[in-house]
C-alpha cells in the first residue's frame, strides 16, 4: 500500500533514488566502454562488453542488492509526476545511443577491427538498441507530442517502428489473452515464441493503422501511416549511416538491429507468461489488473530499465510514468530481475523448471485459469489438475 504521510511530511519528501535514475544512461555508453576497455588492456574480448554487462554483471548487481517494494507515498505522486527533471532522464538516452551508433560505424569503417571483434560491436550495440525501446516504450505512452516522436526516433536503430502502434493500441487491448501475439503461453518455449510474437505484431500493428487511417479518410500509403513514417526516419539513418561510413558497417546495422529486437520479445515472453484474463458471462475479458503481469524489484535492473519491471502497475496504469510505478502485493512476482530471466528463457527446460511451478502457485494449482500454448495443452493438463472455475470478477487490487 502507498505510504499516507501528513502534508508537511508530503512537501519534504524526497525520492530517495532521484540521482540514480541517472544510471539508465550507462546502457547507451556501452559501445564507449567497450572500445575504452579493449583499447586499455589490448583484449579484443572486450568488444562484447555488452553483452557481459547485461547478463553477467546485471544479474550479479541484483543478487546483491536485492530488491525494493517501497512505494512513493500517495500525497507525493502529483509532484513526482509533474517534475520534469525525469523526463529529461529519458530524452538523454537518445542523443548517446545516436552518439554510439555513429561511433560504433566509424570503428567498424576503419577495417582494423578483427571479425571477433567487429561482431562483439555489434552485439554491444544490439543491447543498446533493445534497451532503446524500453525508452520508447516510456516516452510512447504519454500525451504530450515530443515525447511521442521522441519514441519514434529511438525505435529507428532497431527497425521496430510499428511498436509505437501494435504495443499502444493492440498489445494494452489485447494483454493476457490467446489474441495476443506479444502475450506468450505456458508450455510456449521462447525460441517458439519469436517468430509468432515478431509477425503477429507486425501484421496487427498493420491492421490497426489501416483501421485508423480508414475512420479519418486517409490513405494507408500516405504520410499520416504512422508505421510508414516510423520506418522511413530508420530507412534515413541507415542511409545516412552507409552513405557517410561506406556498405561495410551495413551488415553489422542489420545485425545490431535484429539482436536490438530479439531482446525485446524476449522480454516480452517473460512479462506474461501464461497469464490469463478470464471472460466475463457477456463475452468479454475481465479488465487488466496487477495480477496479469509479472513484476520484479530488483532494484538496479529497475533503475537501468526505467522501471518496466514494475510491469503489473505500468499495464493497471499505462499512463503512469516510470518513477511513480508501484508495487502490488497480489501481483506475480519473477524469482530474479530481467535480466536472470532473458537468460533463462533462451534455455526452454531452465524457464519451464523455474517458471511453470510459479505460474501455477499464482492460480492456485489450477492450470485452467492459465493461458496454456494449444500444442502443449494435452501435455500439460495430463500432468496438473483442472480446478473448478470461480468467479471471473476480478479482486480489488491495493498497492
């Protein structure tokens, strides 16, 4: 529950992590860090410092600092909304990760960087680009219109403009139901997921733009597409980038922008694994509540991410922005911060040993409340029992 303070509590409070979010932005530098550090003790291992810096040291940062379930207090949450010094937390991602990118083709132009090497780039420059659309993710869900363009320009180093439209108007919609492509199923493995989650979101994001486009009289191909915009400002940054650096740093932007939204989806498969919004008796879905997403303290992957692990409160409250996410005490919670389990769901026995027992204490025991992958649904409902079906209204959520 949000902490009640009396008013002259409220006006002296202060985020006690204000200046740490400020570490977000040692994500966009890692292209930076890896040349420094291979430059320094002459390692050429050291270009895949991005990828350590992820999944070994992230991981290892966790475990050691644990997590945090402090909530801000209820009569603070205006102000903390309204400061703008956190947005501005966000808009510097974009011009370091441009930064990077730029400096990253102007290494890999050079030629003097072994193929080892130039693919540890590119991978280092891949984390970044993922992590970029984490902070589109943020900056698209807000009103105001520099945000949203904002959002658009740092889908563009990874390709993945039609997000802006599928994750706002279809994945929020559709969130924890078998319509959703970005929604993954128990017994679902990540390496199943993938194709589905990258196509099916593209062909949604695609209907629903012709949809909007239909209801105001415009033209699909025309510049008010949304999608066709969003992939013309990457189309421009590419062609820029090749034109200025030569055809060689082509192959590693393809790859860094691939890698960039591999590690996207693989972040959505962990955000709703198996959980289901059950239908109401006039047909539709029960409305989303805590308790369809996973969430996670961990409290340095929190501050890297913008706080998406708060997942439960951020899809309760989409609007809501980042520093303000609460905790819910009847929402799923992950055993460890994203990311222990991206590295975990490329291993399939790993995330089934771990996940599925969670998922099923999460309905208590019963795996027909779950959101179960059709191919594994025999399988499954052999080896756990089917409770009966209760009430479908959903428990008033407390933070």
């Amino acid at each position: 529950m949000a902490e009640q303070l009396p008013d002259d509590d409220a006006l002296r409070w202060r985020d006690p992590k204000r200046y740490l979010w400020l570490l977000a932005l040692a994500v966009p530098t890692l292209p930076f860090q890896a040349g420094f550090l291979a430059q320094a003790t002459g390692l050429g291992l050291f270009w895949w410092w991005g990828p350590f810096f992820a999944f070994v040291l992230i991981p290892a940062f966790d475990h050691i600092t644990g997590t945090d379930s402090g909530n801000p207090p209820e009569a603070v949450m205006k102000r903390l909304e309204a400061d703008r010094y956190y947005r501005w937390c966000t808009y510097l991602y974009l011009p370091v990760q441009f930064g990077a990118l730029v400096w990253a083709c102007s290494v890999w132009s050079r030629g003097g960087l072994p193929h080892f090497g130039s693919l540890g780039l590119a991978a280092t420059t891949g984390v970044v680009a993922g992590v970029a659309i984490n902070t589109a993710h943020e900056l698209g869900h807000k009103r105001e219109q520099l945000e949203r363009r904002l959002s658009r320009m740092a889908l563009a180093q990874s390709w993945y403009g039609h997000f802006y439209v599928e994750h706002n108007h279809g994945h929020h919609i559709r969130v924890a139901t078998p319509e959703d492509p970005a929604s993954s199923r128990m017994g679902e493995n990540f390496w199943q997921f993938l194709p589905r989650t990258v196509l099916g979101s593209l062909r949604s994001a695609w209907h629903l733009e012709r949809r909007r486009l239909n209801r105001r009289g415009r033209a699909l191909w025309s510049r008010h597409n949304d999608i066709l915009t969003a992939w013309s400002i990457s189309a421009a940054l590419f062609g820029v980038l090749t034109a200025t650096f030569g055809w060689t740093v082509l192959p590693y932007l393809v790859l860094q922008a691939v890698l960039g939204f591999c590690l996207l989806e693989t972040v959505n498969y962990l955000e709703h694994y198996g959980l289901l919004r059950r239908r109401r008796p006039d047909g539709r879905y029960e409305r989303v509540t805590p308790r369809h997403s996973w969430n996670s303290n961990n409290t340095i992957s929190n501050l890297l991410l913008f706080q998406l692990q708060r997942h439960s409160d951020h899809h309760a409250n989409p609007l809501r922005r980042y520093q303000t996410l609460r905790h819910y005490e009847e929402a799923p919670q992950l055993p460890s911060g994203y990311a222990t389990m991206i590295v975990l769901a490329w291993f399939p026995p790993l995330w089934r040993r771990v996940m599925d027992p969670r998922l099923l204490a999460h309905h208590a025991g019963d795996i027909g409340r779950a959101n179960v992958h059709p191919a594994a649904r025999e399988r499954l409902t052999a080896a756990y029992p089917l409770g009966p079906v209760d009430d479908v209204t959903p428990p008033q959520t407390r933070p």
